[in-house]
C-alpha cells in the first residue's frame, strides 16, 4: 500500500506511539510489568467515586442517558456544558470569556494537532507563501507534540537552562535572552506554546514567568497557547504556591478532564478568542463531525457546583503530591553513591530522572530496562525542533539530551518502588 506524504508522516514511527504502545501491548510471558512510563492518571477512590455518582444520577433521569448516547452535539461541544464552564471560570477568576470561548475536542492532544497546524504551516497571501513555526520556549517539551506537524520542521525550542540544587535535585529555566533574541530575528512564528506544569519534567512555570511570555507573544501579535492538562484549576496537579489560573485575550487556554479521573473519554477544553473557537468548531466538524459527550456530561453539573475544583483541591492535588514524595524518596534511596538527579517536583504525574554517568544513550538503556519488565520512556523524544539557521543550538547539543528518563510515579507505590530500584541497579551496570 502506498500511503500520501501525510499519510507517511503520521503512520511512521514516533516517540507517542512507542509510548501509548507500551501502555496497552503486553509483555512476554513470566516478564513481571512495572509500568513507569506512559500518561495514566491513578484511580483516586473518591473521584470515581464522584463520577459513578453523576453518571447514576443520569440513569435515573427519565430518559437523559438514551439521549447522552442517541444524539451529537454541535461541533463547537455540548452547548449546555459550554455555557457551564464559560460561566463558572468568568465568575470565578474574573476571565471576560463566555460561551464563544470556549469549544471542545476529542481530547486536548486532538486540540493541539488543530491548533498547532491552525497557526503554523504554509501561509498564502496575494500570490505569496511564507511558512510560520510554533516555539516552544522550555525544552524538554511533551512527546506528543514533536510529530503533530502536517508540514515538515514546523516546531522550534528553545533549550532550557537549569539550576542545580540540594540533595541531587535541578530546575530547568526558560532562556528568556535566547527566546526573545531568536524572536527578533525570525518574525515568522505563529504562536508560542507551553505546557504547564511542564511535561516531562514536572516544571511548573511561576505567574512571572507566564506574564513574561504572554507579554513576549502579545508583542509579536501571536497568541500564547499554554497546555494546562494537570494544572489550575483542575486537575490541580501542582505543588508551588506561586501559580495561579491565567488567560488573557492573546492566550489559548487547553485544559482536560483525562487527568481528573477521566482519560478514556477524550474530553479537551479549549478556552481562546472567539475566532479561534470557531475555527476548531468547523475543524470538528470536518475531522470528527462532533466531540464526545460522556465526559461533558459527567463533568457539567460538578463545575457548576463547583464540586469537581473542590475535589481536586482535596483529593487530587493531596493523593499525587504524596506519592511524588514517596517517588523522590525512593530514587535517593536507590540511586545513593551514584551520580544522578531528579528535577524538582513541582506538579504533573511524571519525575524526571538524569543520570549523568550512563554509558548508553537512554533510547539503549530503555531497551535494557525493557527486558526487566520496566517500562519508561526515553529522554530523546522529548528534545526535537531545530533552527540552527536562526542561531539556535541543535537540541540534541543539550547536555541532557540521553541522560534523562521519564518516569511515571502514579501507579501502584509498590510497583513504582521497586521499578525505581531496577533502574538505580540497572544504571550501576551502566554508569562510567
């Protein structure tokens, strides 16, 4: 079968498939599993708890359910949850957003696919073609974004700094002197995009810095598009204090319920100019007809009440900061004598591991863990977009670029345990 070029591009091997592969396909037989790598949220009791509640009260709602499975909703999303989330989020934090802000997709992953090829690709105008870029200004960035293109090199990144700190921990930072140096020069960007916190390092950029790079794209006319799938204000995976919800007219806020309870369900929450929600509207309609309506529905009444921000304020937040610390425990209790550290865990639900003496790139070091029945996933995938043309240093120059794993702590606190102490003997074998 010959595929199309795009065809090509989607179906070819990447660093999300390998991820999502190793999450469904099991191992060979008598290999125990300790699976450290992909995005599955914990089943926290009470969050199930709370949906098993919504979902009852919509069996026994006359006929609520037949319609929620019988009918689409428009391509914009579930008028009625729209209205909700335009509603509680404008009351509550004072955003000037109503219901032509908000629109929904199959999952904020689908969301980011429309977006980044929305603002970035080939643009025509009057006989003439210019192709724009998306930044990503705190590299390492998300997996899932590097092979999102439609177009070949449509994403730049700008490689972190970073600041040691006590006890084998580091910080990365944005360069905020390379980003806006490299803006200067290049006037063909379309958006600037972050995830917050930070996947795959559990980075949780402060209100400054967020104000900065808002200011930074305001300045250039191109929105800032911030993936808030574990941040304010749900599912509150964040442990700083100095972080706040944000949107302002030149942001497009991606927001989730896959990491409040809900990842089956692929329900993405886009907030943004009114422009921009129209645009994913007739993109739904044409990619998906409309998005699912299970988690809208689910969800619609605990925003309202405001219930589902309490629960992650109470539950959510609590249950995964604790597990981080017992994770951070274990890699200093496993990993002592040897020459490592983790990032500081500021929010999501992965730790990122740097093993400064391995001997092997991490893509063979994953390879070797694998055969443990360890599964992560290796730092490499999480550095890529190149423009060397523009000054910027090739990503894979970073000094972190094959040291590093990601490593998933929401699972079972026995199962992450002793998986964490696999790698550290793993590494040993492998240290210089």
């Amino acid at each position: 079968m010959n595929f199309s070029d795009f065809g090509k591009k989607l179906c070819s091997q990447s660093g999300i498939l390998q991820l999502m592969d190793d999450i469904g396909r099991p191992l060979p037989k008598n290999v125990k599993p300790y699976r450290l790598g992909g995005g599955n949220p914990a089943m926290i009791p009470e969050i199930s708890a709370m949906y098993r509640q919504e979902m009852q009260k919509i069996m026994d709602n006359g006929d609520e359910f037949e319609k929620l499975i019988g009918l689409y909703d428009s391509p914009q999303g579930r008028m009625s949850f729209i209205e909700t989330v335009a509603e509680y989020l404008s009351k509550t934090y004072g955003w000037k957003i109503g219901p032509e802000n908000v629109a929904i997709s199959n999952g904020s992953q689908s969301a980011c696919f429309y977006l980044f090829n929305l603002l970035a690709g080939t643009f025509s105008s009057e006989g003439s073609k210019n192709r724009k870029k998306i930044v990503f200004p705190l590299a390492p960035e998300y997996i899932g974004y590097a092979d999102q293109g439609i177009e070949k090199e449509m994403f730049v990144s700008i490689p972190s700094t970073w600041k040691e700190e006590a006890d084998h921990t580091f910080k990365y930072h944005v360069n905020f002197e390379l980003l806006e140096e490299y803006m200067k020069k290049n006037s063909q960007i379309g958006a600037i995009c972050v995830t917050r916190p930070t996947n795959p390092s559990g980075n949780v950029l402060t209100d400054s810095e967020i104000t900065r790079l808002s200011k930074i794209a305001r300045q250039y006319s191109i929105p800032l598009i911030i993936d808030n799938a574990y941040g304010l204000p749900w599912p509150n995976i964040i442990f700083t204090s100095d972080a706040s919800p944000y949107y302002d007219d030149n942001v497009i806020l991606s927001m989730s319920l896959s990491k409040i309870g809900l990842p089956s369900l692929r329900t993405g929450i886009i907030i943004a100019p009114a422009e921009i929600v129209t645009a994913i509207g007739n993109m739904n309609a044409i990619a998906a007809l409309a998005s699912g309506s299970f988690g809208q529905a689910l969800a619609e009444n605990l925003i309202k009440t405001g219930a589902l921000v309490e629960k992650a304020k109470n539950f959510v937040r609590p249950y995964y900061e604790n597990k981080a610390k017992k994770a951070v425990q274990a890699f200093h209790k496993y990993f002592a004598g040897t020459d490592y550290a983790v990032h500081k865990s500021e929010g999501s639900i992965f730790q990122w591991l740097l093993l400064k003496g391995l001997s092997i790139p991490t893509m063979q070091f994953y390879s070797e863990l694998k055969k443990k029945g360890v599964i992560v996933v290796p730092g490499e995938y999480f550095f890529f977009g190149d423009d060397t043309e523009h000054g910027l240093p090739p990503v894979c120059e970073h000094p972190h670029f094959n040291k590093c794993l990601r490593i998933n702590y929401a699972g079972d606190e026995e199962e992450v345990d002793e998986g964490i102490r696999i790698i550290a003997k793993t590494y040993r074998k492998f240290s210089k």
